[in-house]
C-alpha cells in the first residue's frame, strides 16, 4: 500500500462513515424463494442486514466510483487556480487511499465472488481486464504518493490517474456490473463483506498513519 498522509485517512474513514448512514435509507430487502421455510429465512436476513445499514455491492462499488471521481475533479480545478502545494498534496494522497481501499475489496472480495458467479468467459475477460487496469493504476498510486506537488510530472501523473480511472470505472459499470447483477449472487452478503472489509483497511491506514 502506498504510504498515505494522516489527514487523508482520516478524512477517508469520516466519509466512509457518514455514507454507510446516507445508504442505509437505501436498502430494499431481497425478494425471498419460492418454498415456504426459505422464504420466512431470506425476510429475515434481509430484514436483519436492512437495519445494519446494509447496501448493495454494487451500489457501494459505485459510490466509490463517484466519489473518487469528484476528488479528481476538485484537484484539476486546484491545478487550474493554481492552488497552493499542500492542499494539492492533501487531496492527491486522500485520491489515493480511496483507491488503494477500494483497488484492495473488489481484488479480495468483489472480483472472486463475480467470477465464481458468472461463469462465463465474457466474464472472466472482463475479471482479467479489470485486474490488469488495477495494476496499472497501483504504479502510479505509488509514484503520487512517495512524490511531491513541486515534482514536474506530480500534476500530470494525478490526471493521467484520473483519465484511467475514468475508463476503468466506465468498463466496470457498463459491461461487468450488470452482468454480475444477472449472475444471481447475492449482493446484500456481498455488500456486508465490501463494507466490513473497507471499514478495516480504512482503520489501517489511519493507524500507520499515525505510526
């Protein structure tokens, strides 16, 4: 993980914090079985993950997307008013411990359960392409984060970062989402996974932070 600024991680946690309230208004229960125990069974559970603050996997995932994506947009208009280095700094490493987070949930948990869904090899191609743009993203994740605003190419590399993750984001929700959604995994346990796992990593970047 690319070395993230204590500010950057707390303020990623207080955001994080203050959606999973604005997305538990969100939450429909999942519509049950045909058979009689199941049915009672899935009311439940989903009534159960409903007053948790539960949300969709895909919802969360695309939440994310939003929010990463306004980050960018707030930083080019820093570079257009030519802002002042440590703010630029602040925002740039605060884009990439968000996406360090969310990179680390969909490779451990998102991307296995939608493959093992699927199981197709549109599927799979659209996994293995996901990956690849990942990891294009993580070198430079890392080249931002161990740089500097006063370095040539700092503000170049945070929007070429932003252009990737734009095509990234568009090939997630236009072609592998909906084919996910169609898969019939169940994306309220899946959400639950998502949000507990973030909640995690977002406390671990504060605490080396803060190290």
């Amino acid at each position: 993980m690319p070395a993230i600024t204590k500010t950057s991680a707390r303020t990623a946690q207080t955001d994080s914090s203050h959606k999973s309230l604005d997305q538990s208004s969100d939450k429909t229960p999942e519509k049950s079985s045909g058979k009689a125990k199941p049915k009672t069974a899935d009311k439940s559970k989903a009534a159960s993950r409903a007053s948790d603050g539960a949300v969709d996997a895909i919802k969360l995932l695309t939440d994310d997307h939003k929010e990463v994506q306004a980050l960018f947009k707030a930083y080019q208009k820093l570079v257009d008013d030519e802002g002042e280095d440590d703010l630029r700094e602040q925002l740039a490493q605060d884009i990439c411990a968000k996406l360090t987070v969310h990179a680390t949930i969909e490779e451990e948990i998102f991307y296995p359960a939608a493959r093992g869904a699927m199981e197709d090899e549109d599927g799979d191609d659209l996994l293995d392409e996901a990956e690849v743009e990942h990891a294009g993203a993580k070198d430079l994740i890392a080249q931002i984060a161990e740089g500097a605003p006063s370095d040539a190419l700092y503000d170049a590399k945070v929007k070429v970062l932003g252009e990737y993750i734009a095509h990234h984001v568009k090939e997630e929700e236009q072609a592998l989402f909906p084919k996910v959604r169609k898969s019939g995994v169940d994306l309220d346990a899946l959400g639950d996974e998502l949000s507990a796992r973030k909640a995690e990593l977002l406390v671990e970047l504060e605490e080396e932070a803060a190290s």
